[in-house]
C-alpha cells in the first residue's frame, strides 16, 4: 500500500492497482473519485477481495470495504486511438536530441543508434536482435529474444522491460507497422513476465503487447500527433522523470521504434 496507490493481486493472478486522481494511469489502474480514496486506509492488508467489471469489495479493519468506478477507462488507455502517419520532422528532432541528452541516466547506457560505436550493458546484442527482429515481423525470433530480456535490469520495473514498452507503442504508434504479427510475442511476454520479472512489470508488459500503455506514454505520443512543441518537451520531461531510470529505459525503446518501425515493412 502506498500513499495514493493500493495494490491487490487477484485469486487468478491478475494484478490490479487503485489509483488516486492526482496519479497518472498506467494499464491496469482503476482511478478513484476522492471520497473512494478516503477509504484505502481502511483496507485490511492481506485480506480477500471480489473484483467485477463494476466495483471491488475488499475485506476492511471495521467490516467490507466497497469500491466503484466507471466502466469507460480502459479505452482511452489504448493506442489504437493515436495511430497515424509518421510524426513531423521537427518533432522526432526534438525527441531524438532529449532521448541523447538523456542516455547517460538510462540504465542501459547506450546510444539508441546501433550503428554508432558506443558502450553498451552486456545485453546489447539481445536488444539489437530484439529490434531487427520486430522491424521483420518475425514473432518466433522476437518471442526467443524477448524472454531473454524480460525481467533484465532493476528496479520495480527492470530496466530491459521499460525499454520493450517504450518500442511496443512506438510500433503500434505506427499505422503501417503489421502489429497482428507480433501475437506470438505478446503472448510470450505475458508467460515469461510471471516468473522472469516483477509482478507489476509483467502486468505492464501483457497490455503493452495488446496495445495498452501508460497514460505518461500516451501523452507523449499524443503530442507527436501535433505541432506544439512546448507541449512535447512537457510531457518529454514529464516521462523522463518516472522512477529511477525507468522514465529513461522507455524513451529509449520509444525511440527505437519510431526511427526503425518505418523500416523494413
């Protein structure tokens, strides 16, 4: 339990976080109205919990503890709704030159260009594989590679699993990038996150793999659909200041797949 956030992990293994409003959404949130957040201190740690569509009924100190929300959330958590043409030009400048700026506080330490000669962490060649991989749209290759990378890195979410979100909505970002072909992938992430990686990272990466990212990414994203750069470089800053690194990791990924996701197809 933290300050705004309450975590609960389902009997089916589903993992599922109550938010605040003052709180970005990420996947598998559901945001609360303030008067449901006046009732997380009352949750029993450790107790059972019923979750529908509609509302979650948790065990409390002083007896049942009911929460509710609407129904209309998930949807504008998918990427779907920002699919389109490549961004302009002065906009990926912007990104590509932060995403440089920047390189030194991701955990993976690289430039995200693999033709540069430049020092990379010792699973480089993975996440190189990883690339060419997806840009062929070769799932069996892709799903091999990635579960070599799940889970790699530290932090509550590994520094290899924010970079492979950050390059999942990228590509679904892009219209022409055949997404469909990546099943297997998506598949092999949400197998190998439950024992490779942290529980709240293998959540994330299974809606990554079908198009549903963090509302951090998504704004990002969003801004790259415009023209107003001083939107960008807010939300650019907004992302990079994620965790430790993690904001970091994802830029990279989302980087690498906006400059190769046209490539190749």
């Amino acid at each position: 339990m933290y300050r705004h956030t309450v975590n609960i992990r389902l009997e089916n293994g589903n993992l599922i976080s109550l938010i605040s409003r003052r709180t970005l959404l990420h996947p598998f949130a559901i945001r609360l109205e303030e008067d449901g957040m006046e009732q997380l201190p009352g949750i029993r740690e450790g107790g059972a919990c019923r979750a529908t569509q509609a509302e979650i009924r948790l065990d409390g100190q002083n007896g049942p503890v009911v929460l509710s929300w609407g129904r209309e959330q998930l949807k504008n958590l998918s990427v779907n709704r920002l699919r389109g043409d490549a961004p302009a030009a002065a906009l990926l400048e912007i990104l590509n030159r932060k995403a440089g700026e920047n390189a030194a506080k991701s955990a993976l330490g690289f430039t995200v260009d693999p033709a540069l000669d430049s020092p990379l962490l010792p699973w480089k060649e993975r996440i190189y594989r990883l690339i060419a991989a997806a840009l062929r749209a070769e799932a069996k290759e892709a799903a091999t590679v990635g579960t070599q990378l799940v889970g790699l890195g530290w932090g509550l979410t590994p520094t290899c699993d924010d970079f492979i979100a950050g390059m999942l909505a990228a590509f679904w970002f892009n219209r022409d990038y055949p997404i469909r072909k990546l099943a297997g992938l998506g598949e092999c992430l949400a197998v190998c996150g439950e024992t490779q990686t942290t529980a709240v990272s293998a959540q994330f990466l299974k809606w990554a793999a079908k198009g549903y990212f963090s509302q951090g990414i998504l704004e990002l994203l969003e801004c790259l659909r415009g023209e107003d750069e001083v939107c960008l470089c807010a939300k650019l800053q907004q992302l990079l200041s994620v965790g430790h690194s993690s904001g970091c990791d994802t830029l990279m990924g989302i980087v690498c797949g906006l400059r190769y996701g046209g490539k190749l197809i």
